[in-house]
C-alpha cells in the first residue's frame, strides 16, 4: 500500500500504538479531526508531530489549553494598526487559522469564546477575523483530553472530532521493551515515500467520491446504526455522512473501487460515544466481520460427552455372573502382591471385563460415526471459514496487527474447538470398537443396544 511508509513513520519507536497511529492517517487523508483520550505521558502530542512532519511545507500550531487561556494565545494578537481604523482583526500569523496540522492539549478546558470559535473553525474551515470570514489551510487538528468532558455544552465540540481513540500506557507484557526502546533522534523530516503531498491527498479526495457503498456495506452500517440505537446512542445525520466518506477514503488509498466490510475496522473510533464503549463496538466488529465469536456446538458437546460416558460404563463393566474370571482376577492379584502390573494381572483383568457381540459393537461404533460425520462436516466448513477471514484480516493494510492477532487468535480458537470434539468422537469410536469381543461373535438372541441418548 502507498501509506505503508507514512504508517512506519508514525509507529517508529512507539509501542502499542498501531491503532492510534492509522486511525490519525485516515483521518488526516480523509481532512477529519481526531481526539485522543488518555492520560499524560501517552505520545499524543508526539502523535501529532509526526503528522506534520509528513505533510511538506505544512505550518503546525500547539497549545496547552486551561480555564484561563484567550483567545490571543489560539487566534492571534488583535492589529493595532486594524483598531486605529475602527476595525477589529487579528493577526493570526504562526497561529492556528494558518496551520494545517495543530494540536490543542486539555483541549475541553478552554473557555466558551475559545470553543466557539473553534466550532465554526473545525466543521467549516471558516474563521472570522472582523468582518471578514476567511478560509483556513487546516487539514486536521488533534486534540487531546485526559477523559470525556461531562459538560452538556461540550457535546457539540466533541462531536466535531470524528475520531475518538483511547491511548493508554504500555501494558506489562510491553514494559521491558518500553525501557529498552530507542526513539529516532531527526523527526524533522519525513522518510523517503512517506510524505503526504497536497496534490495526493486531494487526487485521493477525488477518487473516493467515485468509491461505491455496496450492499454489503450499506448493511453493515444499516447494523452499526440499529446497534447504536439499542444502545440508547443518538448519531447524526452529519456523523453517519462524515463515517461514509471515510470508509471511501479508506478504499480508494487501497485502490479500491468499492468499501470492504475490513474498511470498517474504524467504526468503534467513530461510533462510540465514550471510551468505554470502544470494546463493545470493537467486539461487534470482530463478530459481525471476523467471525470471531466462540462456536455453539453445545449440541455435539454434549453428544459426545453422553459417547464418552456410556463408553466408560462399557469398558468397567464385569463379566456375567456365570463367569469365574473375577475370582481369577482376585487369584492373580494376591499371586503377584505389590507388583500389579505383571502379565498375570492384566491376563485376568482383560478376562474380567465384560465381553460383546459384534451386533453390539458395529451399532456402537456407527452411533458415534453418525455424529462424527457432523462434526467433521462441520469441521470442514469452520476451516474453511478461517482460512477466508484469515486471508481478509491479513491482506487489509489498514487493519491494525494488534487486531490482526486477535482474529488470528478467534479462528484459532474456533478451529479448536471443532477439532478437538472431532478428536474426541475418534477416540470414542476406537474405544467402542476395542471393546471384549464375544468368541461366538453373533449369539443367538442378539440385540441392537439401546442408543446413546443426549439432550440436543
């Protein structure tokens, strides 16, 4: 993929953050804004750094927002020379209406006049500087927040980022190498084929209106859009619009013509209203589209639970009461004293075990066999599934590997679970077929034994 380049640019030295470094991309390919939420110390505002050092010429603008900043210090200076003349401007060179990548920390600390000045900057691209209202270059901000703000007032502001990812601290199996790790030391400039120049991302622009939302995707999103609404969610019009022309971006950097169903690997980023229901809606994906959820086979569970069961009664089942091997069995045992493992003892101990017709034995053996055919069957079809959802997952280049590896870790699950009752259905099938055989293996009077009974 052509982004491969500025995806390793991002990540380089970073751990654990492939989902926030291609969640940022998209969005900065796409002209959206991204909120990262996490604590202090989390490589957010190195994040946004990065970015700007991939887009050539791009001017950057960074502030650490309080209760207490203005105005002056995001939009610039009032002109002394504009107020001599009765006119109220700013001069917002090297301040945020002229920066194409800026990053604004405790972004939802900021006063009123600040955050609505930002809303019409953020959704419009607009400012307006006196009685003018210009353009701004802004290809997308980052904005950074220690939680969700509570404020009801705030809602509309948050929902002007497109993108909300969660970033938090290095887990412990990451720790050591967090230690260990080197950071680059020249991140002025971006690697060789990872730069994102203006007139690629606009030509990608272009190319995405012409993607096409099939029927499977227009599915899929009809599915995300009942979801959020059993939740309780409420998702607008200009929210769904927004999360369609991002999964046409996604696509067309793929070269693709149409959204994929992996495209929408970043819908809980888009959807969830709160970090806390980013797992949820990540699960639904990975249920929706990877298939990852566990197999329901209690039914052949429990058949062959109830096999292995009746198999067990069989094989400790005693010789008929007319049979003297019991007491030879006993004989040996006192014979051999503490060495019960001898050729003796187990001489007797095969005699003492009951002993079958083949009638038996053969309806025994093509019970297990019905049930095993389901399995195997089914076995067949579980394989065959994981090996398309596997081909999926690892030729999207968008889909995080950290994702990757739980769908690789789902289907091997599911692929398990169905093999091991195949396992077990063999070893009850020989279990049934090595049972003691009658020497007269077709008695008089013989009967077909009772089938095996489970709950379905």
């Amino acid at each position: 993929m052509r982004w491969t380049a500025a995806i390793d640019e991002l990540e380089r030295g970073l751990l654990q953050r492939d989902v926030a470094v291609r969640a940022l991309l998209l969005a900065a390919l796409a002209g959206e804004h991204v909120l990262l939420i996490g604590p202090p110390g989390t490589a957010k505002s190195e994040l946004a750094r990065r970015l700007q050092h991939l887009l050539p010429g791009s001017r950057y603008f960074e502030r650490l927002l309080t209760r207490f900043s203005v105005p002056e210090e995001l939009f610039g200076p009032l002109s002394l020379k504009a107020l001599e003349e009765d006119r109220y401007e700013r001069l917002t060179e090297g301040y945020l209406p002229q920066a194409e990548v800026a990053f604004l920390d405790e972004v939802f600390k900021a006063n009123s006049s600040i955050l609505n000045t930002l809303l019409g900057l953020l959704h419009e691209r607009m400012f307006d500087n006196g009685h003018q209202r210009v353009p701004v270059p802004l290809v997308c901000l980052v904005g950074a927040s220690n939680e969700v703000p509570q404020d009801e007032s705030l809602q509309a502001f948050y929902d002007r980022f497109l993108l909300r990812v969660p970033v938090q601290p290095v887990d412990d199996a990451h720790f050591t190498a967090l230690l260990q790790v080197r950071l680059p030391q020249d991140i002025s400039t971006g690697a060789p084929g990872a730069t994102l120049g203006a007139e690629e991302r606009a030509d990608l622009k272009a190319r995405a209106l012409a993607v096409r939302l099939d029927a499977e995707s227009l599915a899929l999103l009809g599915a995300a859009r009942e979801r959020a609404a059993g939740l309780g969610q409420t998702v607008s019009d200009r929210r769904w619009r927004q999360v369609a022309h991002l999964l046409q971006v996604e696509a067309a950097s793929r070269g693709d013509t149409a959204v994929d169903l992996w495209d929408a690997w970043i819908l809980p980023f888009v959807l969830a209203a709160h970090p806390r229901d980013v797992p949820g809606w990540t699960d639904w994906f990975l249920s929706t589209v990877a298939q990852a959820d566990p197999l329901s086979i209690d039914g052949l569970e429990r058949a062959t639970l109830a096999f292995e069961q009746q198999l067990d009664i069989e094989q400790r089942a005693p010789a008929d009461a007319q049979d003297d091997s019991a007491g030879k069995l006993a004989l040996a045992r006192a014979i051999a004293g503490p060495v019960q493992d001898s050729e003796l003892v187990r001489i007797a101990s095969d005699r003492a075990r009951r002993r079958y017709g083949a009638l038996h034995i053969d309806s025994r053996v093509r019970q297990v066999d019905e049930v095993l055919a389901q399995a195997r069957t089914l076995a067949t079809d579980v394989h065959a599934v994981a090996e398309q959802v596997l081909d999926d997952a690892r030729g999207h280049p968008w889909l995080p590997p950290s994702w990757r590896q739980r769908v690789e870790a789902a289907q091997a699950h599911r692929c398990a679970q169905i093999d091991g009752v195949c396992g077990r259905l063999q070893q009850v099938r020989q279990g049934f077929a090595d049972l003691p055989r009658l020497a007269d293996s077709t008695p008089s009077g013989a009967q077909v034994p009772a089938p095996v009974t489970w709950s379905a």
